[in-house]
C-alpha cells in the first residue's frame, strides 16, 4: 500500500502577505493564518480567454496572464504537518483565489 496526498479543490478569497523581497509570507484561510514553512514556488499560465470572453477594449491589459504560487504552510508558529497550498490571481483580479489544499509535500 502506498501512501498518496490528499487534495481539496476550493476557489475560495484569502488575504494572503507578502515580504518586501514580493515573496508569500502568509495566508488568511478561513479564519487561521497559515504561515509561510518552505521556499514558495511562483509561476504564471495563460487563460484561455477565447473560451471566456468574446471581446476585449483596447488597453485593458493583461487579459491572459494567470498568476500562480504554491506555497508550504502550517497554522501560525506551530509545528503541525506541513500542507500544500496552490494560490492563483485570475487576470486583472485584485483578490487571491486558493485554488486547492493538499497533505503532506508539494504536489508535482
């Protein structure tokens, strides 16, 4: 028998705080904060806006860039097991979504 991580789909608003270097320092996630435990991982994907949105105004920016980072975390200074979180910003969104939680490592 193996051992297999456990993953949560959920698409909901957190706070999430950065450093001053722009790098995860922590996430309000359902009234905890979860502090940052491990070297984030950041990245960008393209949406597929075609699929979305018929037309865009010109000089409406970024309408394709999705930002996302995956990030380690435990509740506050704690030494509880470390969980995954995969947070993403939609284009031209303001507000961070976090996209799913997984136990254990990073998922791959």
């Amino acid at each position: 028998m193996t051992a297999t991580a456990r993953e949560v789909t959920l698409d909901v608003p957190v706070e999430l705080r950065f450093t001053a270097a722009g790098s995860p320092l922590a996430v309000r996630h359902d009234g905890r904060i979860w502090a940052v435990a491990a070297d984030p991982v950041h990245w960008f994907d393209r949406d597929a806006w075609w699929e979305t949105r018929g037309t865009a105004a010109v000089g409406s920016g970024d309408l394709v860039s999705v930002e996302y980072w995956r990030i380690q975390v435990r509740p506050g200074s704690s030494n509880s097991a470390l969980r995954t979180f995969t947070l993403r910003r939609d284009p031209l969104a303001t507000r961070w979504l976090l996209e799913s939680i997984s136990d254990g490592g990073p998922a791959r």
